[in-house]
C-alpha cells in the first residue's frame, strides 16, 4: 500500500502524500501506519506535529485493540523525547513498547528497543546499564544474522568503552567497523566511524591522527549533507583547534556547531556546544560572553540530567568564579563536581561491565562448542550408516547382527548429545540467574547509598546547623552533638564498605590492602602519636584473591585489632604484617602497647567477635599479651 513513497522524495512531499491516504476511506490498519510514518517525518519539522500523530497513532491503536501498533506508538513517542534530551520519559515509553513486544514475540523490535534503551543509560552515564542493554540487543542481531545492525550496536559499545576510558578498545572496534562501512559504500555510518576514530585518536594523544579523520568524517558529511553528524564534527573538530589554542577558528566551528544542533532542536548538543564556548570565552578572559553561554548550558544539563555535562558545567564554573574571585560560589561548584565525578567514575560500574561482556562472550564460547559437538555426532551417524550398507552386502547374519549394534551405539549417542545439551541449558540457566542476582545486588547497593547515605548525610549536616546556627554554649550539649556527627560519619565508612562488599563477586589482596590503608589513615587522624605500618612479604601473590565474604571478614578482623591498639593499648607503635607459609595466609597486628592478662582477661564484644569472623572463614586466630610487652594477633587462613 506503502510502496510508492520512493525514499528519494522529500520529506514535505511524502508528508503531503501520508495526509492524503488518512484522509481517504481505508482500513484503520493502515491509517495507523500512516500516522505511525507522519510521526517519524514530521520529527524534524514540527516536533508538536509529530507528537499529535504519534498520539493519534496510540489511541486508534488502543480503540481498535492494535498491539503491534501499540508497541509502535510506544516506541516512536520515546524516540521524540529522546531527540529532546529527555531522557527519563523516552525511558518510560520505551519500556511500555518493550513489554508489548516481548508478549508479541517480536525478536527484531525487542533487539531495537534493547539499543534505544541502552543509549538512555549511556547519555545519562550509567554505563553498567548501557552495555548490559547493548549486548543484549547485539546477541539478537547476530543469532538473526543482521550484520549491518551488528555493527551499529558494536559502534555503540565502542563509545562506551570510551566513556569508560578505554581508549584502545574503542579504537580498535571503530577501525574495524570503518573497513566494513567503506565496504559496504555505506556513507553515513563511515562518517561515524570516521568522526569517533577521530575521537578515540585524541584520547590517546595523537593529534596527527585525530586531525585527520576529523577533515575526512567533515568532508563526506559535509557532500551529504549528514546535518546532525556536521554538527557534532565541527563541535569536536572546534575542540582539537582550541587545545592548539586556535581560539578564532575554534569559535567559528563550534558556533557552526551550535546553530545546526539549535536548527534541529538538539538540546543535549546545544548544551555540549554551549559549554564548549563557554571555555573558549574563558580563556580569552572574555568574561560577559562565556556567562552567557556557560549558564545556558549548565540549564539544558541540569534540566535533562545529562551527567557528563553537568560534570564539565561545574568545572567551568568553578573556573568561571576564580576569575571573578567569589569563594563561596567556588568552594559550592567544587562539592557539586566531586560528588558527581565520584559517582559517575566509581571502579564498580567498570567491574560490572567487564563482568556482563564476559558473560556474553562465554555464552558464545558455550554456543559455538554446542554447534561443533552437534556436527560430530552428524558425522559419526553418518559413517556409521555408510559402513553398515557395505557390509550389509556380505553375509546376512553379519548384517543382522552389525545393525543390531549399530542401532544401539545410535541411541547411545543420542542420549549423550541430550545430556551435553542438558548441561548446556542448565549453564546457561545458571548465567542468567547470576544476571539476574547481580543486577538485584546493584539495585540495593543504589538504594543504599542514594537513600541511606544521603539520610545520614543530612543528618550531619543537620548537627553542623544546630552547632553554628543557633550559637549553642551548653558544653555537655555540644560534645553530645558532635559525638552523634562523629558517629554518624562513622556509619557512613561502615555503610560504604558494605556497599564494597554487596558489589564484589570476589576481593583481590590490592582491594584488601586499599581498604586496610584507607581506615589506617583515617586512625592516623584520631590517633596522632601512634605509628602505624602496613607491610607485605614478597612471598604472597600479587593476584590472591577471596571471596567477598572472607575478604570482608578479614578486614573487619584487622580493622578491629587496630581499633583496640589505638583505643585501648596505649600502643606508639602499630604493625600490620601480611605473609605466606606454604598453604597458609598470615597477617599479623602487633602492636607496642600496655598489654593484658590474657589468662585472666575476659573476652569483650571485640574480641568475641574477631573470633567469630575467623570462625565462619574457618580461620584460625591467635592472641598473645603481657602487661607492658603489648599485644600481637595472629590470623590464619
């Protein structure tokens, strides 16, 4: 019905024609795919426009009890808020389309959601999320045999690589999707390929090569007219000029920038471009015209909660109020950019998504062993028949006898290809529900550090008010207050490590000794006459791993011997000493304190409790003590 709007139309003229055929007498199936397509040409003509055909397109669907168009209208409401930069309502639509589409059974609009879906995460920065969805999405293509999709979601992982840091992976992927591109004179997607090679060249300090994929991905986008892809080049290619400090040039292609991603209602670009003129300003000291352009992109951030941009914004601003020497406003910005950096950096989301991909290429490794141990059994059966028509033409009671057994080892082989194929299925059951179980793990681990953390946050903030607002002179009050905030802080360490734990398949010795060291210089704090050391014999193993709950264990063993030696030894001296003899992992707390009469000394709640963590890591744990000869626990593992 569809057919004659030739892609080589113009979108006003194919747009004219779609008016046309809902305004005739035909069946609501087709009306609903002829507002379906007015959504989608109207997106980057009138975005009101597209929004009433996309509505019209859900409720005919919902009076006419249309899923599949159901599904379409989901989707193609969320992409107009996508183009919008919002991104939590392009989330929501999405899901409602993916719900629909999973009861339908449609593999290829699942796969497409997967990818909208995880570019969502990847704009707002939870990059665990991101490539979880975009290898999702990925398997699908593959198993469908879609190559040119296939590469569209690998192009997509390759940026998150990049937003992860690891420049060289994402390298290598867009290289090789750049070959394929050219190969198949597929223009648009080179212009891509070429613009993020660009990309991954300037992170890794090569300015040669980045300068020269930029001139080429602007040179073919700029013959095509590729407006959206324009503007994102002249935007990063602005960007290499200004590091040469090329200010003139860079302004003139970063304003380029901004005007195309203005014309096309852009608004994550707009606030990219934005704040990059806002940095050009700044360093021309051009104070007025960088406030103007830095203020509007910190808006459009905030607004859209584009994490990465934010990040830049209070950066800038931070440099912005330097030069207008405004401390408070300085000290504001600089709190506001830690606290972001630190959640969006966080070593755990990179640990996840190195744990997802690794369980997608063991899915493929298991798949692939699947399909070759089928073909061998195909083979062995095959022979098998080929030797028993040979001999089936000498003697009959050989023949007999021959199939006989031949039927037998048939059926034995079969019964273990089932059990391998069993196995198979159950390994992969088993990959899904750790899936599954980490994702859980994550979502309370968030929970807890989003609501509990911030909780106990605004306590202390809560007593830091009362202290210095209200002038308060009751000494007993104020020591009771500040021991609240010290304990409050406290638990924040505690629930932190927590977090650390929950999030951690496994800790490896550098992790225990990175948490060790961090509570050492914290005691150092409270403690300033006490020394305390950390040492490590060369004999244990740089990659000595445990799991989480031993590891946790042990920390807290550690952390509580050196809590009593601060506390109550009297200790000058601490030493932490972490060795290995034969099969067995030692670490040793001494410490040059008062000692005590270990015969006649009854176990306290720390004590007691050391003795219990060994217990439930079947370790062994020894402490030996005099009065005035200090103290030494020994714990074995």
């Amino acid at each position: 019905m569809f057919s004659f709007y030739s892609f080589s139309q113009k979108p006003v003229k194919i747009i004219d024609s779609l008016k046309q055929v809902v305004s005739s007498n035909i069946s609501d199936s087709l009306k609903i795919l002829a507002y379906s397509d007015l959504c989608w040409y109207y997106r980057n003509i009138s975005i009101d426009s597209a929004f009433n055909y996309g509505n019209s397109t859900l409720k005919l669907s919902k009076e006419t009890n249309s899923k599949k168009g159901e599904a379409q209208a989901y989707n193609d409401i969320g992409i107009l808020h996508y183009g919008l930069a919002e991104y939590d309502k392009a989330l929501g639509y999405y899901k409602k389309s993916l719900s629909i589409r999973a009861t339908l059974n449609d593999t290829m609009g699942l796969a497409a959601l997967y990818n909208k879906i995880g570019l969502v995460h990847q704009n707002n920065f939870k990059m665990d999320s991101a490539i979880f969805y975009a290898t999702k999405a990925l398997k699908i293509y593959e198993d469908k045999n879609h190559t040119r999709y296939a590469a569209l979601i690998k192009n997509n992982i390759a940026n998150i690589y990049k937003g992860l840091k690891q420049y060289r992976k994402a390298l290598n992927i867009h290289l090789d999707l750049a070959r394929i591109n050219k190969g198949n004179k597929d223009y648009l997607a080179l212009t891509k390929s070429y613009n993020n090679i660009a990309n991954a060249y300037l992170f890794l300090k090569d300015t040669i090569g980045s300068i020269d994929y930029y001139r080429k991905s602007i040179e073919l986008a700029e013959k095509y007219n590729y407006k959206k892809e324009l503007a994102a080049l002249y935007n990063n290619y602005g960007g290499v000029l200004h590091a040469k400090q090329e200010f003139i040039n860079a302004i003139e292609f970063t304003s380029k920038s901004l005007k195309l991603r203005e014309e096309l209602n852009d608004n994550y670009g707009i606030a990219s471009s934005s704040l990059h003129l806002a940095g050009l300003y700044l360093d021309l000291k051009e104070f007025n015209k960088a406030k103007e352009y830095l203020y509007s992109g910190l808006q459009l951030s905030e607004k859209f909660n584009a994490n990465e941009l934010k990040l830049d914004a209070y950066d800038k601003m931070v440099s912005y109020y330097a030069f207008k020497r405004n401390p408070d406003s300085i000290i504001y910005y600089k709190e506001l950019f830690k606290t972001l950096k630190d959640t969006i950096f966080s070593q755990q989301v990179i640990k996840e998504v190195t744990e997802v991909q690794e369980k997608y290429n063991t899915a493929e490794r298991e798949k692939k062993i699947l399909t070759q141990r089928t073909e061998i059994a195909e083979n062995e059966l095959s022979l098998n028949k080929k030797n028993t028509q040979l001999i089936g033409l000498g003697v009959l009671a050989i023949v007999l006898s021959l199939l006989g057994y031949l039927l037998y080892n048939q059926q034995k082989l079969k019964n273990q290809q089932l059990k391998k194929e069993s196995e198979l299925k159950e390994a992969l059951v088993k990959i899904e529900t750790q899936n599954r179980l980490q994702e859980q793990r994550l979502s309370i681990s968030r929970d807890l550090h989003d609501n509990i953390g911030a909780q106990l946050t605004f306590i202390i903030s809560s007593i830091e008010n009362l202290q210095y607002g209200f002038k308060i002179k009751n000494e007993k009050l104020i020591n009771k207050l500040s021991n609240i905030g010290v304990f409050t802080k406290d638990t924040i360490y505690e629930l932190r490590d927590t977090i650390w734990a929950m999030n951690t398949g496994e800790i490896s010795l550098e992790d225990l000794q990175t948490r060790i060291s961090n509570f050492v210089s914290k005691a150092k704090v409270v403690s300033n006459k006490t020394s305390v050391s950390f040492n490590i014999d060369e004999n244990v193993p740089k990659d000595l791993k445990f799991s989480s709950v031993k590891g946790m264990n042990i920390y807290r063993i550690v952390q509580e011997a050196i809590n009593n030696a601060l506390k109550y030894a009297d200790a000058e001296t601490v030493t932490v000493n972490i060795s290995k003899t034969n099969q067995d992992f030692l670490i040793e707390i001494n410490d040059d304190g008062k000692g005590f009469d270990v015969g006649n000394q009854k176990d306290g709640n720390g004590l007691n409790n050391m003795k219990k963590r060994a217990h439930d890591i079947d370790a062994e744990i020894n402490v030996v003590s005099e009065l005035d000869k200090g103290t030494v626990i020994s714990l074995v593992i």
